[in-house]
C-alpha cells in the first residue's frame, strides 16, 4: 500500500515518515503531496508566534488540551531555530507538552527552521497539507516570531495568535514593525507579571490602527502556566473561523495564500532546474568566468540562462 | 548523508540529574544533528510514542538512578509492541558491567558508561543508524 | 594591610625580577601551558604578593573566627574546640536494611546519620504507584508512610543522634513523620537535631525533586521555618545547597552565587509572610560540594561565608549573630569521580576533604571510591569516613584555625570570588530574583554553559583528569558492587497494601480533606500534615492533596 493510502487510513507512523520526507525535500513527498492535495483543506491551521520567552510552547500545550477537550484532534507544528554553523538543532518544545505525548488525539513534531531561505515556510505548508489530510481538526503551528520565512508561515495560515509578555519594552515596538498588521488574535502571556496592563493598552491603541474589515481582533489576557485565559482564546478561535467563513474571507485568503505557495513552488523548482540542472554541462561556471573577465555583463548571462532553460524545457531528473 | 540526523534524548524514570543528558544535546547539535529533548521523568510510553512522532532515527536515555534494568527493557518492548525495527537504541548513566550484556540482550545497541567523550557517542550514533 | 611605601618598593622589585631573572628563564624555557587556570576556568596568575591583596582590610574583610565577616570561621575555636560532624549519607532499600547500615555507621563512629531517600519518597509518590516502578530503593530508602519511618529510626534514640535528611518537596511530610517517630519514643520535638534539605529552588535549577510550582513551595518551606522557631528549635530547617549546582556543571563562583541567590529568595520569602529576620536567620545552614582545586576551594567557603555574612547584614538587617553565620555542610565532589581506575577516588576524595577542613565545614560527607560505578559498598563507605578521620586525627590541619589564610594567593582568589558571585547576584536581582530567574531558565543555562565548556576541555585534553584522558590502562571488570535486591519494591507494595486494610481508613480521609482545605487557604500546613502523617496516610496520598491544590512544577528549558 503506498504512503497516500495509507496516510489517509490514519497510519501514525506513515504520517511521521511522510513529513521527514517533507522535511528532506525528498521527491516522494511531491508525489504523496499531490496524491492527497484533494483530502486537504479541512483543517483550521493556527499560527502561534511572539518573542522568544512569552510562553508559546506551554500555551500551545493548554490550548491543544481545551480544544482536545472539545472533542477535536490536533496537530502541533513547532519550529526551532537551526544552528547555521552546525546544520544541528535543539528541538525542546516538547518538554513544555510532555503530558500530550500519548494523547492519542495529538500529535507534536518538532522542526529545525534548517536555514534555507523561503524552504522553511515550503516545507511548513507540506507538513500542514499531511496533518490535514490525516484529519486533524486543528493545526498549530509554533514558530518565534522573528526572521522572513516565519513570517512567511504566520502569513500562510488561518488565524494567526501572537503572544505577547508584559515588560518587553521596546521589543514591543519591533513585533510591531513585523507582524502586528497581522495577528487575528492577541494575546499578552503571564498576566500575572507588573505590566501587564500597560501591555493591554498598548496593543489595543496600536490595533485601532487598523484597518480591518468585520473582524476586531481580540487582546486577551492569559496565564498558560496556570490555564487562565484558554478557554476564552479557544472561544475566539472558533469565532474567528465563523468570521472567515461567513464573510467568505477564508475562501479569499487561502485563494490568495495558494497563489503564494504557487510562486514559491515554482521559484522553488525553477532554481533547482536553473541552476542545479544546468550544473551539469557547466553553463554557470562559463558564464561566470565570462562576466568575471568582463567578457560579458551579469544581465546578458543571466537571460541566457533562462534562455536555454526555456529551451530545455523541465526535465525532472 | 544530507538529511540531518533525528535523535530523541529522553530521561526516563525520576532520575532529575540530566547534566549529561544536555551535555549530550549540545554536542549532538554541535555535530549537526536535530535534538529532540524530552526533559525529566519521562515514562517509556511517553519516549517512545514521541520518538514515533518525531520519526527519528535515534533514542539515546540516560538514567543514574540505576532503574535501568527496568526502564531500558520496557522501552525496547514497547517499540517491539508498535513493530519498530529501524530506530536505534542506546543509552548511558551508572550502568555496573554486569548489566550491560542483559541490556543488549534487551535490544539496547549500546550502553555509554560515566567518562565516555562526546565524540564516540557522536560517532556510534553516526555509524549505526539504520536508516 | 600593607605600608603604602613598602608597597611601591615592592612593586619596583617585581617589575626587576619580571624582566631579569624571569625573562631569561622564560626565553630559555617557556611554561608548560599559555594559560594558566583553576578548577573553575578563572585565570592563575604566576605569582602572588602583597601587591595582589594591597586592599584587604584585616579588620574589615577576615575579623577574628567566631566575628563579622567570619571569613576565618564561624566558631573562635574550629576544630580546636570539637571536629566536624562526619556525616556519611547512607540509605537504600528497605527501612529495615537502612536502619542496620545507620546502626553499623554509628558504631564505626559517625557522628550524624544522613538519610537518602529513594526517587519515589522525593516526588512524593508511594512505592505502589505505576510511575516508581524500577525506582523503589534505588538511590535511597523508601518511604511510604510513618510505619516505615518507625522502622527506619529503630533503636536508634533520637534525642542522641542529629539527623539530617535529603528531602526537599515533601520536606513538610519527612520532618512530620520524624518527629511523630519522636515522639513515640518519648523524646519531644524540642530536643530533636538535625536538617532537612528543604530547598526547592536548587531542585528546579539542578537537582529535579520538584513537585509543585515555585509559590506553594515556597509557602510549604516559610511554614516550615515558622513551625520550627516554635515547635522544633534546634532543627536546621532548611539546607541551601550549592552541592547539585556545582554537580550539574557550575563553576566555584557559580556555586556560591546561585546558592547565595536561592538563600536571599528564601529569607525575602519568609520575610514578606511576616516572620522576624533574626527568628528564623539562625536555623539556616548551607550545603557545599568540595572539589580538586584545593586552594580554590578553601577560597570559595571563605568568600562564601564573608558575603553571607554581608547579605545578612547589609540587605536584611539581621541582628543575631547566628542570622550572619554562613554553617555549611560539604559533601566531596560526585562529579570527579572517576568510572576508569576506581582507586583513584581514594586520592581526589582525600584532598577535597582537605579542602573542605581548610574552608572551615561544620560538617562533611566523604564519597566513597566505586560511586561513579554503583552504589558505594560498605567497604568503601568506611575508607570514606578512614579518609575523613586520617585528615582530623593525623594532618595537623585541625590544629590551628584557617592555617591559609594570609596566603597572597588564596586572599586574592577570595576576594575574586567573592566578586564574581555578587555579580551574579546583581544580575540575578535584575531579572527580579532567583525564583525569576530560574523560571527564566537564566540560571540553567549558565550551568549548563559551565558543563559544556567543561566537557570539551576534557574531550581535547585542556583538562587532565587522570585515569580517563590520560594515563589509562587496561582494566579488569570491577567487583562487588552493591546492588539493590529488586524484590523491594514488591515488599513495600505489600506493606502498604496491609497498612491500608489496617489503619483507620476513616481517620486518614477526614484529615486529608482537612489538610486540602487548610492548602486551599491561608494557614501553615504542619500541623495538618502532623495529623494526618500520625493517622497512617502514605506519602503518596498527603502529596496528592497538595498536588491536587497547588498543581504541579513545568520545567523551563533552554539549551
């Protein structure tokens, strides 16, 4: 039986081994992807970011158990950064979910962000497209709000949760810059610490800039540690998807984000044809000699790149 | 091999003492590998259905407590229960010499003793996965 | 210290050695290493004069033993006056097999029983539950209920011997039972000695015996300060223990911060539940690891002890001379035990005792040899205390009170250290104290840091640990080792299951529903433990209330 049959069985252990497939951009999972593209699209992904410290991990943790509770099965996403020296990662976010592991409604993998530019995000949105189609209700995904290809996953998401601690200062000020434009639900963690109120208003008088059409996003206080504040963020989940669906934004938005993984796939693929393909009869490394002497400019080369690549035509080798 | 290497290290039992746990972390993601790190008092149930979500290609446990005639055993029967074949074992901690043969007998590849270098457990990992 | 001219004169005359005779030897043959360091990483310099401790005030910074600062020592006689307490920990198995080896330890002369627990008894879970299954007399005794604390002290007349115990999250419940014991044997709560560990914070940073989350444990060890000052005067209530910090890979400095850090929480904490400084100040004590670096050992008990002392004064405004006192327990380094060449132990043993008889220990366990292998034999628990006896009877180091001090050396290596740690004190104050700090993961990954860098030292032999990176040999496999009868937990399963067709079942449910109430509240829980330990409840079924209420810790951390 192959990997789509049985992923969409529900087999556990297919569905580990379908995302490390995923993971190492190996052409099976294409081919698995496609094969279950059909069965996606049920599933409500949530993105969960903020600085680091804010307490994602242990939020995740008690929102999973709240919907869990609620009879849905759940998926969480949670991605570490990789070591750029190393190529390794410590992937810890387990530890603040532990009690989930044999949970048989749960499932956690950990991510290494592996570094490669916009493939963190590609591979983020393959991993969610296998969750969903196994047939999970929720999709969580964790990642530390910082970086381009972050941002990028938060955007490719249903609702996007961003978690906040009091007493960060001008930090504040650069999530901002980043993705406050987009976060459908705030929430300020550990609403117990001093500061937690000025937190509150800060972010309320920084959303009442915003412009959205129909949907207020929510601030809302919380304690993950102590499980105070989650059932009224689930609330809001769920409110938020009546909201996407009712005003057809959610049709809209993942028309629009599927048109962004398109360009990304295709980005994606015509630089391994480009570049890696051509490798092989060298064309690269001529051309660079070239313009290096200045026998050539970089423009001229570059179209003559593409060039023989339209002329080849994709070959998948 | 140009996928990075998944190794889930976990510490069963009660035994709070994970200095060598994390020492281990550390080297194995400064050897370029992807570190799944369970934390405390983690039950073999628990290790091994993270290792089957995390899809990874190592268990490492260490245990000081000298529980492991119990511990690394249940682990081994419970991989056995899910018919997983293609992860390796192994662990480390204040095993005496004369547990160590039933250990393996057990399923476990390997036990690291106190005073074992980073980098032979770096390299036993390196050369015997079976994936 | 020193006349200023004299000192000038001094510094000329090192400068004139540094470039005459000192610079032809170097040409000729340079040291062995380009740097030069200790145990903990902190740069040794060649020499040390007076040039190095031009600032120390003798009157201000070492004062006379038994005096403020009490860098010399917390009694004006030391070891003139009466040895430390040789105190081995001991505990395995059973209560019954514990409670010969107590009886064989205070025959070979100990002078204080020091009780290990197994996991289990630490977390606060009985022998029966699924999750202690493996772990039952492992690493300590058991522990289930008052019957098997009976058991334990056995013969043993409690008003004779102090006590101490290894016990931090259920502290509350072991103290209870030992005084319930007491009491059974005629002798009353006043009279008792000894100490509980009691410190949970070192538990969340290194050690991971927690149980609940920081408030309620900190409210459980406040309780227990205030009980004691009433109830329980000559008990130590609480040991603040830097021991598992340095085990888990801390440096010296670290070691006396951290400790020092978790001390000003548990003061502060006792403080705010409106307790008198001076009340509860005098029944605190320390705990210390002991390691190879001898002289920067000796200055880590001093610096230790003048910064304590500082603390209290300074920060707290402690009257009581007995509130400035740093009393510290030591325990020889489990850390540098070696695995290779077990007999090795014997020598790194014998000069970390000596360390901690020059630092001025109130009290001290020495490791036996086979501990990086099992657990010790009685063979090697007794060279470990010989070790301990041949350093008090036969060194000649007891005959004078801090012999190194005014050492050029070991003067300046305190006050580094001393610095060092009140750096990381600030910090740790910044981020708004250690229970903060801790939940931060800020004191882990300092620790953890120390540990890493340590570990590859030895692995690119920076450091030289003989026996294990250099000077190896072929060994033969090592023989008698102890080992644990696994049937004990079978026999504690069984005893817990008669306990419980025995006691009064009603009596144990009415005063756990009452301890729930009063944890629900505002009250100290003592008393309500008392009650329902003297009924017969277990462990398990006393922490399950309290887990109940208060919740449990989630560990933080960042690697």
């Amino acid at each position: 039986m192959d990997l789509a049959k049985k992923l969409l069985k529900g087999d556990k252990r297919t569905l580990a081994r379908l995302i490390t497939l995923i993971e190492n951009d190996d052409p099976h999972a294409i081919e698995v992807l496609k094969a279950i593209y059909n069965h996606t699209g049920k599933a409500h992904v949530i993105g969960i970011t903020g600085p680091p410290g804010a307490g994602k991990s242990t939020l995740t943790d008690k929102l999973a158990k709240e919907l869990n509770k609620r009879g849905k099965k759940i998926a969480i996403i949670a991605v570490d950064p990789t070591s750029p020296f190393t190529g390794g990662a410590i992937l810890g976010d387990r530890v603040r979910m532990a009690d989930l592991t044999n949970n048989p409604d749960v499932f956690i993998r950990s991510m290494g962000s592996r570094g490669t530019l916009g493939g963190l995000a590609k591979n983020t949105l393959g991993v969610i497209k296998a969750f969903d189609a196994y047939g999970m209700d929720y999709i969580f995904v964790e990642t530390v709000g910082v970086g381009q290809s972050e941002v990028d996953i938060v955007k490719a998401v249903d609702t996007t949760i961003l978690v906040m601690v009091p007493g960060l200062g001008d930090d504040i000020q650069a999530i901002k810059a980043g993705i406050m434009e987009i976060g459908d639900i705030f929430v300020v963690n550990k609403a117990d610490l001093e500061g937690a109120h000025r937190t509150m208003m800060e972010l309320e008088t920084m959303l009442d800039f915003r412009q959205d059409e129909g949907w207020k996003p929510p601030v809302l206080e919380a304690i993950g540690r102590d499980n105070i504040g989650i059932g009224q963020i689930c609330d809001n989940i769920e409110k938020h998807m009546d909201f996407l669906v009712k005003s057809d934004k959610l049709g809209y938005a993942r028309r629009e984000n599927v048109k962004k993984e398109i360009i990304e796939i295709a980005k994606g693929s015509m630089e391994v044809h480009i570049f890696n393909n051509n490798n092989k009869d060298n064309q690269l490394e001529i051309l660079a000699e070239r313009v290096a002497n200045k026998e050539q400019d970089p423009y001229t080369a570059s179209d003559e790149i593409l060039k023989s690549f339209i002329n080849r035509g994709i070959k998948n080798d | 091999m140009d996928r990075p290497i998944r190794v889930l290290v976990g510490k069963p039992g009660l035994d709070g003492h994970d200095r060598g746990a994390k020492v281990i972390a550390r080297a194995l993601r400064d050897a370029g590998m992807e570190v799944i790190y369970t934390g405390l008092r983690q039950t073999p149930e628990q290790i091994v259905e993270a290792a089957i979500q995390e899809d990874v290609d190592c268990i490492a446990m260490s245990i000081l407590s000298g529980a492991h005639n119990h511990l690394f055993p249940r682990v081994m029967e419970l991989l056995k229960e899910e018919k997983i074949d293609d992860i390796l074992v192994i662990g480390g901690g204040v095993v005496p010499d004369d547990d160590i043969q039933p250990l393996k007998d057990a399923g476990i590849a390997e036990i690291f003793t106190p005073g074992t270098p980073t980098t032979t457990f770096i390299n036993y990992i390196k050369e015997n996965i079976i994936r | 210290m020193f006349d200023k001219g004299k000192l000038n004169q001094l510094q000329s005359q090192k400068d004139t050695w540094e470039e005459g005779k000192l610079k032809k030897v170097l040409e000729k043959r340079p040291e062995r290493k380009k740097e030069f360091t200790t145990g903990s990483n902190k740069e040794v310099g060649r020499l040390y004069t007076p040039l190095d401790v031009a600032d120390l005030d003798y009157e201000r910074d070492l004062g006379f033993p038994g005096e403020y600062p009490y860098t010399r020592g917390v009694q004006p006689t030391m070891y003139r006056g009466r040895l430390w307490t040789m105190r081995q920990y001991a505990g395995f198995s059973t209560a019954e097999e514990s409670n010969e080896r107590y009886k064989y330890l205070l025959e070979q002369g100990t002078t204080g029983l020091s009780v290990a627990f197994d996991l289990p008894t630490q977390i606060g879970y009985d022998s029966d539950y699924p999750i202690s299954e493996g772990e039952v007399g492992k690493v300590g005794v058991a522990i289930d209920s008052l019957e098997d604390m009976e058991i334990l002290f056995k013969d043993i007349p409690l008003d004779k011997v102090s006590t101490s115990m290894t016990i931090n999250a259920p502290a509350a419940v072991l103290l209870a039972m030992y005084i319930a014991v007491a009491e059974k044997q005629g002798v009353s709560a006043d009279k008792l000695k000894g100490t509980i560990q009691n410190d949970i914070l070192k538990e969340y940073i290194a050690r991971g015996t927690y149980i609940f989350p920081v408030q309620p444990s900190m409210r459980l060890i406040t309780n227990i300060f205030e009980y004691c000052h009433k109830e329980v005067p000559k008990w130590n209530t609480i040991s603040i223990s830097g021991y598992h910090i340095r085990e888990a890979g801390s440096t010296a400095a670290q070691e006396i911060a951290f400790t020092l850090a978790d001390g000003i929480a548990y003061v502060q904490a006792a403080i705010d539940a409106g307790l008198d400084v001076d009340d509860f100040a005098p029944r605190l004590s320390f705990f210390f690891n002991s390691h190879n670096d001898l002289l920067e050992e000796v200055a880590k008990f001093r610096a230790a002890r003048r910064l304590w002392a500082r603390i209290m004064k300074e920060r707290f405004g402690a009257k009581k001379e007995k509130s400035l006192m740093l009393r510290f327990h030591t325990q020889t380094g489990g850390s540098t035990l070696t695995a290779q060449q077990p007999e090795n132990n014997v020598v790194r043993v014998a000069i970390q005792t000596l360390a901690a008889v020059l630092g001025g220990t109130q009290s001290l366990h020495t490791n036996s040899r086979d501990e990086a292998l099992a657990l010790p034999s009685e063979d090697s628990v007794r060279i470990a205390l010989r070790t301990q006896q041949i350093v008090a009877y036969e060194s000649g180091v007891t005959e004078t009170i801090d012999p190194l001090a005014g050492s050029y050396y070991v003067e300046s290596l305190t006050n580094k250290l001393e610095e060092d740690a009140l750096e990381y004190i600030n910090k740790i104050d910044s981020l708004g104290g250690a229970p903060k700090a801790i939940e931060k993961g800020y004191i882990q990954k300092e620790i953890q840091d120390s540990a890493y860098t340590y570990q590859k030292q030895i692995e690119n032999e920076e450091r030289i640990v003989v026996g294990m990176n250099k000077f190896m040999i072929e060994e033969p496999k090592p023989t008698g080792l102890l080992k644990v009868d696994p049937a004990v937990g079978k026999l504690q399963k069984e005893k817990l299951a008669k306990l419980k067709e025995t006691r009064d079942n009603q009596l144990v449910n009415k005063n756990l529903e009452e301890l729930s109430k009063a944890a629900e509240g505002e009250a100290n829980l003592m008393p309500y433990i008392k009650e329902a330990v003297k009924a017969y409840a277990t462990l398990g079924e006393i922490c399950d209330v309290l887990r109940e209420v208060f919740g449990e810790y989630q560990q933080n951390i960042i690697l």
